[in-house]
C-alpha cells in the first residue's frame, strides 16, 4: 500500500504517528491451489481488483511430485510434465473467469515452496495485498499439516486477506470493519490501515479491545477502566481520522476469538482486521490459536497486518 505513510504528530509529544493516506491496493496476488476455498479467494480478489482498479496475480506454487525415500531421482519428463498439467488448470481457471477480462491479470506457476514463491514476487510485482482462502482443518489434522494459510499470514511482507471457510458472498466489498487489537505498543500500523480502507470505502469502522478479565483496581470503578481503555483504541487511529470517521467503540472481556466474532456479528462485519505479531516457532500449526479461530469462525475475509515493517 505504496500511499500509506507516516507523520509526526506534535501533539504527542516524538511518538511517530501513520497520517491518513488515501489506501491505493494497486497489485494483487491471490494463491490459488484450484480448490473451492481458493475459488471463494478468488472471487474476493476480483471484486477488490475491481474497486481499486489493480492487476491481479493468480499464483500457485506447483505441488512436487512425492516419491519414497531411497527411490530413483524423479525424472525430470514427469516433472516437467506435472508443472504443465498445473499450468494447464491454471489457463482452465482464467478461462471460467469472465469477470477477469476486465481486470489486468497473469496467471503464474512455478516449483518453489508456497511461501517462498509468494514473498518473491510480492517484491518483483510490487504486490499491495495477498489474498488466500483457507479450509476447515482442525485438531490433530491441522496439527500435522498447518495451515497453509495462516504460514502465509505470519511470513508475509505485505497483509494478507484470509478468505475462511464460512465466508459469506457478498456483492460490495467491505461496508462494515471490525478492527481487533489487543493495544500492544505497536498497534498503530494495523490501526491505520483498517481506518484508511474503511475511508476508501466509506465503511463503518469498529475498534475492539478484548481483555481476558475485568482486573480488580482498588478504588477505580470499572466503568473508569472502561473509558481509559477506550481512550487508548482512539489513540490507535491517525489525527485526521476524525475528519470522516466516528468509530464504534467496544471493550469486551473474556475470549479473544469468541469475542472478536461475536461483535464481527452484532456489526455485520464484512472484515475484520487484526495485527499480526512477529513469527513463532509452530505459530500455524497451534489449532487453538486466537487466530486461526477467527478465521475459521469468521462469516466474513480476515485481513492480516504485520506490526512490524521489517
């Protein structure tokens, strides 16, 4: 999102603060492994290419033919041969996509890793926004497996769209945004791309804070706690969101995702944003993780912004 920038704000004090900038998603890449769930992805992404006017990028990564260990080297003809039968589901693809013949697009398929093939051409196509669906894997399969989509969420050096699996269909992008955050120090970059999106679109937008409990503060009333929680969520927005937008405010306490989805609900959210911390060991294969619970609970896409730049 090349016009998202920052400013200083002299009203507090050095603290570096994101100014509102008019949110420009100019390249868009959409991974795609010719599955339902990538079908729903695709479908978000032309909508979004539409409304911003991007190129599109349909990727997908070419799954390597797996053979036992100690077999024969894979012949190179059955390689060859496989990356061209994924290449020919990718024209197949382009070809039931009539909408896409208004819409600049490349399809591309290669044999790298996922990740790997992603973050490469989000440099060299200069891509904005990564959007992927995501299926239904729980428990000891997700355990095993991952998620691919949340591996992409959490390596990613742009945000990330997760189309889940119970992602409703709808025909205007993003008329209501719940944006979550647990007020860490560096929330502010999450902040300002939900509030610029939400005055591209002209949008709704609802800061959530949800607290695990209420935490007993000799001599302050909760509804005081309440307020300087909600202070700190204005604080997250630029200075000059004020100018377009009044933001809902809700302070919830007890589960992050049941909480998360129960007011992307009451708001008939069409997107929920949240901010991606830095990358743990076994991050996406943790199935009871705050995220993949929002993601795979959510009615509407998940957009996923890294805290950090680097």
């Amino acid at each position: 999102m090349n016009n998202i920038s920052a400013a200083s704000d002299p009203g507090i004090g050095n603290q570096v603060r994101l100014g509102t900038t008019r949110v420009r998603f100019e390249h868009i890449l959409v991974c795609t492994d010719f599955s339902p769930g990538a079908k729903a992805a695709l479908d978000v992404a032309i909508s979004l290419a539409k409304q911003f006017d991007a190129s599109l990028f349909l990727v997908n990564a070419a799954a390597p033919l797996v053979y036992p260990v100690g077999a024969d080297p894979v012949m190179p003809e059955l390689l060859e041969a496989n990356l061209d039968g994924a290449r020919a589901r990718m024209k197949r693809l382009i070809a039931r996509q009539p909408a896409l013949r208004s819409i600049k697009h490349e399809g591309i398929v290669s044999y790298v890793s996922a990740v790997e093939l992603i973050n490469q051409l989000t440099r060299e196509k200069n891509i904005n926004l990564i959007v992927t669906g995501s299926h239904s894997a729980h428990g000891l399969e997700k355990l095993l497996l991952g998620s691919f989509a949340e591996t992409v969420l959490r390596n990613a050096i742009c945000p990330v769209l997760v189309v889940g699996p119970h992602c409703r269909r709808t025909p205007h992008p993003f008329r209501s945004i719940v944006f979550a955050t647990g007020l860490r120090p560096d929330s502010q970059r999450p902040a300002q791309y939900a509030s610029a999106i939400a005055e591209e679109l002209n949008a709704r937008l609802t800061l959530l804070h949800v607290a695990k409990k209420r935490p007993p503060i000799p001599g302050e009333a909760p509804e005081l706690l309440e307020e300087r929680l909600a202070d700190s969520l204005r604080s997250l927005l630029p200075p000059d969101a004020e100018l377009w937008c009044k933001p809902k405010v809700l302070i919830a306490f007890g589960d992050a995702s049941n909480e998360v989805l129960n007011a992307a609900a009451a708001e008939a959210a069409d997107l929920i944003v949240v901010g991606i911390h830095e990358p743990t060991p076994l991050a996406d294969h943790a199935p009871w993780s705050t995220m993949s619970q929002i993601i795979h609970g959510a009615t509407c896409p998940v957009l996923g912004v890294r805290e950090h730049l680097g």
